[in-house]
C-alpha cells in the first residue's frame, strides 16, 4: 500500500496537484508567521543612511531608502517589516530633488528630522516639518525636494502596504522626467492627498492626557481621513500614543500588525518573548498576534507613532483582539 500511495503522490506532483491533508499548517489555530518582533535603532540606521548619501546619487537611485528589513523575512523575498508593512528611512540632501513616479502601493511619509523640505503629491506641494505626517494615497504621483540652502538633511520614516500589495500581487508603477514639482499623472484613487501637523496632533494628545487611557495604550489619537472619518487610507491605519510617566499598559494581542516609531523620550516594550528597549528615532515591529505591552519608566513623556494594516484585516471581517494575563511567548 505504501508503494502505492508514493505512486500516488508523485502522479499528483506530477500533474500540479497537491493532498489537503498532506498540507501542514494550512489551517492553523491562530496566524503563524516567520515575522519577529525587531528594532532597529537610528543611531545604526541614521550612520547607514548617511553613508548611502555620499555613495549614491538620486539619479542612480531613484530613491535614497533603506528598508527596515524583519529577520523572518525569506531569501529572496521582498524586504518587509511585518508581513504586509514595509517600513524605511528616505534622505534627501540640500538641493536635491527625488524624481516623480506613481504606484499601486499607498505610502505615508512621518518627518523626522530638517527644515525646508517637501513632498509634491499630484501637484499640491507639502512643506515637511518634524512629526508632521503625509499621506500620499494609492496612485497619486509624488517626488520630493529640498532647498539648497538649507544646511542639514531631511530625514523621514516610510510606511507602506509595499508587502501586501506585492504578494496580491498588484503592483503597478510608474515614473515620469523632469522636475519632481510637475507632476501631470491624474490619480485615480478615492482618497486625496493630505498633511497631518504634529502642532496640531500634539495639542489633541495634551487635551486628552487627563484622561483614563486606553489600557493597552494609554493616551492615542488616530489619523483620519478628513472626508470620510476613516482611517487615514484604505489600506493603512496611523495614530500617534502619549505614554505618560510612569506608565505600564496592560498586554494583548490583535490580528493586525503594527510598525513602532518612538518620536520622543525612552521606554520599553515586551513584544512576545522579547524585551525592546526603545529611545527617540527608534523603530520596532509587532507581528500578527504577537502579545505585546508598553512601559515608561522615565520621569517623561514618550510618543510613539505608528501605523499598521488593520484596515485591511476589518474590511475582510478578520479583526480579532484579546487582552492576555500570564503571557507568555506567543
């Protein structure tokens, strides 16, 4: 019988079909991923990327961007921060311009450091100032630029469904000459380009901070699409969370992942079996599912922005969140 049975499966191979009940975790009682909780510390991130500034022209590059890159991630596969989150840094230098192109994947743009850069998306042009946030939607033209006179960089955290959009797969691109600020690619898509301004997400943050809290995260806003009430895209979520001294928010777990940007002060969060020890300008990664909580010990504020892909799991109906006590490394 056994002869048989191999015999069988190789005709099956053979002809491009596959057994279910040979497929192992195929169906699995909560999601499984390769993806591990991970920071990657701007200090490290900052020096390589401003190596890259003095190797690499826009014009070889397109644009000068390091991707924050899991260790789960596969050889050869596309670089991603979680599953479906590509998380990078971008450098523009006085009196550069990146050139103008379009894609499917949706992008925001959190600003981290310099003065006197901008990001041209379908023609309307956006002054960037530290912890101001742009969206730039699904299909909408952009390139960016900085002024030559200006005397330091400008340096801002990338967040993109690069990885969802890619192993759909629907990825189109597309790129155009010329100046950045010309931009003659209409956008199709159903949300317009907007800037978010930290003064103004700050100031929704300090008048809340009386407040009970969220217990898995204390003080958070979240960026909304200004037309619709909704997320900031479609397939994209992004907030802004105030960790007040002292602070240790309870750990859960949720069906969506999460990329972490410490805009200020210092802290730790436990993510799995992890312990992230985390200070300004750091970036980490929660995968789907991971248990996680936040601490602030300090005698500070912390911020944390962040974005995920929680749209996209509550269109499909897939949102799921659970508290946990007595965690443990799941």
């Amino acid at each position: 019988m056994t002869a048989q049975l191999d015999s069988y499966y190789d005709r099956l191979a053979d002809r491009h079909y596959g057994a279910l009940w040979r497929m192992s975790g195929a169906l699995t009682k909560a999601p499984s991923t390769a993806m591990v909780p991970y920071l990657w510390p701007y200090a490290e991130a900052r020096e390589l990327l401003t190596e890259a500034g003095s190797l690499v022209t826009p014009e070889e590059s397109d644009r000068r961007v390091i991707a924050f890159d899991n260790p789960g991630t596969r050889p050869g596969q596309l670089a991603r921060s979680t599953d479906t989150l590509w998380a990078a840094l971008q450098l523009v230098l006085p009196g550069e311009a990146a050139p103008p192109h379009r894609h499917t994947p949706a992008a925001l743009r959190f600003i981290i450091e310099g003065e006197s850069g901008w990001t041209d998306v379908d023609g309307t042009r956006y002054e960037m100032a530290p912890g101001d946030v742009i969206r730039t939607p699904n299909w909408a033209g952009h390139g960016h630029g900085h002024s030559a006179a200006a005397t330091a960089p400008m340096i801002w955290l990338d967040g993109l469904d690069l990885p969802l959009i890619h192993d759909l797969p629907a990825v189109f691109a597309e790129f155009t000459e010329g100046d950045a600020s010309v931009l003659a690619l209409p956008s199709p898509a159903d949300v317009t380009p907007h800037a978010f301004p930290f003064a103004q997400m700050r100031s929704e943050l300090d008048a809340r901070r009386s407040g009970p809290g969220d217990p898995f995260d204390d003080i958070i806003v979240e960026y909304r699409d200004p037309e619709t009430c909704g997320p900031i895209m479609p397939t994209l979520s992004a907030a802004m969370q105030l960790l007040r001294p002292g602070t240790q928010t309870s750990a859960h777990r949720h069906s969506h992942s999460v990329v972490y940007h410490v805009v200020s002060g210092s802290g730790v969060s436990t993510v799995g079996n992890r312990r992230l020890a985390w200070s300004k300008g750091d970036t980490f990664a929660v995968p789907v599912w991971a248990v996680h909580d936040h601490s602030n010990t300090t005698t500070n504020d912390a911020l944390l922005f962040s974005f995920s892909d929680a749209p996209v799991i509550d269109a499909l109906g897939l949102t799921l969140e659970e508290p946990v006590t007595g965690r443990d490394s799941s």
